[in-house]
C-alpha cells in the first residue's frame, strides 16, 4: 500500500524529510507545501547576499525541477491554515484538503514584531526570508544612517550588514554587552571592538522604546529606552522568533512554545511528527526537553523524521551537538551546544581576540563559545556526547590544546 507523506515547510528540516523518505520509500506518495515563492535555499547564506557580497545563485539549494526528479509534489505560494488530526487531512488558504497518512511539521518561526508605535513604518526590517533578505540588500546600499536592534545571533548579521554596506549604524543592546545570556564581557568586548571596526557603534544599557516617521510614514529616528532619538533610516531588528503553529490550535498536538517531540520527533498525536527549529525536543543528552535553532540540526531533524516516518516505527533517535558560527570578522566565532543554559560555567581569555567558555550542567559540559581558535571544537563536542562528568576539571578544559585522555576516564567510551 502506498504512503501518503505530507510535509509543512520546504526549509532545511521539511527538505531533508523529504529526500529521506524518497530514499527509503521509492513508492511513497510525497507532498511539500511551503508558503514561500521558491524552493530551497540556504538561509544561512542570505546574509551574504544581503552585504551584497554574493549574488543570488549560490543561496539556491533546490529549483523545482529537483522535486519532479524526485516525484516529490512541491506547492509553493502555499499558506496553510488548518489540520485535522481526525480526518488526516491539511486545509490550505485556497480552500483546498490534503489527505496525508503521515504528517509533518517543519514550518519554522516568523521573527517577532514588537508592539510599539510606527512598528510598520517603511524602512524597518525584519529578517528571515531570502526576500527580506534582496529588500534589505537594496535598502542598505542607499542607506546613510541604520539603526540594529536585538544582541544576538541574527542581529549581528544585520549589524554585519550595516558595516559591508557602509551604513553609519547603531547597535541598541539592553544590558551591557552582545549575547549577554552566553557571554562575559571579556569574551563580548571582542566583539564590540570588532563592530567597531566595521563602523558599527554598540550603545549599551538601551533598548526601543518607538519609532519616529517622516511625513511620508518612512522611519526617521529610533526613540530608545532612554528618550535618546538616534536618526536612522535603515532598521534591522531581530529579537526572538513567534513559532508557526497557528494552524495547530484546534489540534490536540501539543505545543508549548514550539511543538513538543520526543527524541523520535513524534508528537503525542498518531502519525504527527515535528522537526528543525519548531521543536521543543526530548534531548537525550541533556535528559530534558530543549531547543534549538540551527541549520544542522534542522536538518539532521528532518533526516530523523523522515527514517521514522517511513519505518512506522522509532528506527532513528536525533542525539546531536549542534554549532553555530559566525563569520562576519576577522577571528572566527563558534556556538556550540547549549551555551545559554548550565549551572556552572569557566572561562579564559587567551589573547586579544582569542577567549573561551564552557557551560555546564549537573557536572557536565553542555554547550560553550569559542571565539579565535575553533580547534577545540571537535573535543569538546565529543565530550559532550559522552556525557563525561568533567565540572571538577575545568583547567584541563582550559588548556588551549586540550587533552581527552588527561581527563578522567569516561563512563560512556
Ligand atoms: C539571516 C539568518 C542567518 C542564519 N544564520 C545561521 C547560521 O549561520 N548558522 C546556523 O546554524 N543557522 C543559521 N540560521 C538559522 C537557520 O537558518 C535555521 O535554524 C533553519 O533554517 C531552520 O530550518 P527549518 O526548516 O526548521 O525552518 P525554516 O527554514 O524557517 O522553514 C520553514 C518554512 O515553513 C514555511 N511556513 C511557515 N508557516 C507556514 C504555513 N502556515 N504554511 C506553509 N508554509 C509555512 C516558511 O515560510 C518556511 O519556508 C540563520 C537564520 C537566518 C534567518
């Protein structure tokens, strides 16, 4: 009997899903809807498009020709707006029903939108699509003056932006550094020295407050949290992700921020399953439910979903260390793990540009930042998967060549 797979989202995750089900189940039936105008594309390259460093092939992944090799039915311009977990059926904004045996969610999040006065005025941007990212592109080379709101990893790129296009810019953060929630300062001062030299301006202890419009309803200035007005032009903001679940309301899937899964990427509802950045997932080396939003382990979701989906069965559990780099400066820049989480933490500073922390939890290491010298970064995503209890040996962590077998033996080899 031939399977009917449905798949939400034509990112990374619902991609990756349905090439893994294509391989395993040459006979499935296999449908991507995505809301987006195109196929696949790799959003962490947008970026680069947007510096305008790149032109707009190398961000394409997949054209549409790719889905036809595949008997894959791709629906773009596709907006869902409703399932039925009952009937096994997805209705679309057109109007339309579309059965599915299995079920899959890889619809991602939508960035955030503050709720403050002029918040839709012309010129103020949100980033996430390979279309915000050739607005942003066009709007940036013209742009004189730019304001960057939101100290993490998706607002420096549009800071990153604003240097590459030689916009006089603006970094509002609340708090006293960039990525308070992983970093000291000593490791973030890097980082500000570095925004520095490509003309971006970090103002500390700020925030937004409201935007001013000229009479043409196109943002002039950016009121912050302390009545300063800063004229811009040009504004990126990125503070956090609203998941797209909308759709799941009346469903009894459960959500809680995201769609919970268990480490299999199942939901608790027969036949629906979840992955990439929507997920609030069972992580089976943190022993809790966590997420996390990053393009390999988007991925690697989408495979694990998959190889489920087809099996019928829990064949593939996602037990992954997820990275996130950054290469906007002259030293390199690597999350990995969960850095913002643990109980105890150590840190060194090794040079002017080379710093590292370690985060962990109940003994031991779950996530850190290395900035400068990324060697370590293999060692310590192994130990991280071997679950080795190493809180007690921080100065060995801290060597700048660290030595596995100088640390204390693992229970899990
Ligand atoms: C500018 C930028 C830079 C990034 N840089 C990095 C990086 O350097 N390293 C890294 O690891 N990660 C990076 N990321 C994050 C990474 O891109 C994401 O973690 C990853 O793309 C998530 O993939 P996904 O498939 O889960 O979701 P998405 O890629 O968001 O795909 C979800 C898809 O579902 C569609 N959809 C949503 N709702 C509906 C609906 N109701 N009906 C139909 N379709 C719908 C969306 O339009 C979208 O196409 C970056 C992200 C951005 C935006």
């Amino acid at each position: 009997m031939t399977t009917s797979h449905v798949i939400l989202g034509d990112g990374i995750a619902g991609s990756s899903a349905a090439e893994t089900i294509r391989e395993a189940d040459p006979d499935a039936e296999i449908t991507v809807i995505t809301e987006e105008g195109e196929a696949l594309y790799n959003r962490i390259l947008i970026k680069e498009f947007a510096k305008g460093k790149l032109p707009e092939a190398p961000v394409s992944i997949h054209e549409p020709e790719w889905y036809d090799e595949r008997d894959i039915d791709l629906r773009l311009n596709t907006h869902v707006t409703g399932v039925d977990t009952d009937e096994k059926v997805v209705r679309t904004h057109g109007g339309e029903d579309v059965g599915y045996d299995k079920l899959l969610v890889a619809t991602g999040g939508t960035p955030t939108q503050l709720p403050v006065e002029n918040a839709d005025a012309e010129g103020i941007h949100h980033f996430w699509t390979f279309q915000d990212a050739r607005a942003i592109r066009e709007h940036a080379a013209e742009a004189d003056r730019g304001v960057v709101i939101g100290a993490g990893l998706l607002g420096i790129d549009l800071a990153a932006i604003c240097g590459a296009q030689d916009v006089d810019a603006k970094y509002l953060m609340r708090g006293n550094r960039w990525w308070r929630y992983a970093l000291s300062l000593d490791g973030a001062e890097i980082i500000h020295r570095a925004l520095e030299d490509i003309g971006v301006e970090p103002v500390f202890e700020s925030g937004l407050d409201h935007f001013e419009v000229d009479e043409s309803g196109h943002v002039d200035s950016v009121i912050d949290s302390n009545g300063d007005a800063h004229e811009a032009e040009f504004v990126g903001i990125a503070v956090g992700l609203n998941y797209n679940t909308e759709f799941l309301e009346d469903t009894p899937v459960e959500l809680d921020d995201g769609i919970v899964v268990d480490q299999y990427m199942q939901t608790g509802v027969e036949d629906v399953y979840a992955a990439g950045d929507i997920t609030k997932y069972h992580d089976v080396i943190l022993e809790d439910q966590t997420q996390n939003g990053a393009w390999g382990s988007a991925k690697e979701q989408g495979i694990v979903a998959g190889k489920n989906m087809v099996a019928d069965d829990t064949v593939k559990e996602f037990r992954y260390v997820p990275s996130y780099s950054i290469t906007h400066f002259d030293f390199p820049f690597l999350s990995f793990g969960h850095p913002t989480i643990g109980d105890d933490e150590a840190e060194r500073k090794y040079s002017d540009d080379e710093w590292r922390r370690l985060t962990f939890n109940n003994g031991k290491l779950v996530g850190g930042v290395l900035i400068g010298d990324l060697s370590q970064q293999s060692t310590f995503k192994k130990i991280i998967r071997q679950e080795r209890p190493v809180a007690d040996q921080k100065e060995l962590l801290l060597e700048e060549d660290v030595e596995l077998d100088a640390l204390a033996p693992s229970p899990i080899e």
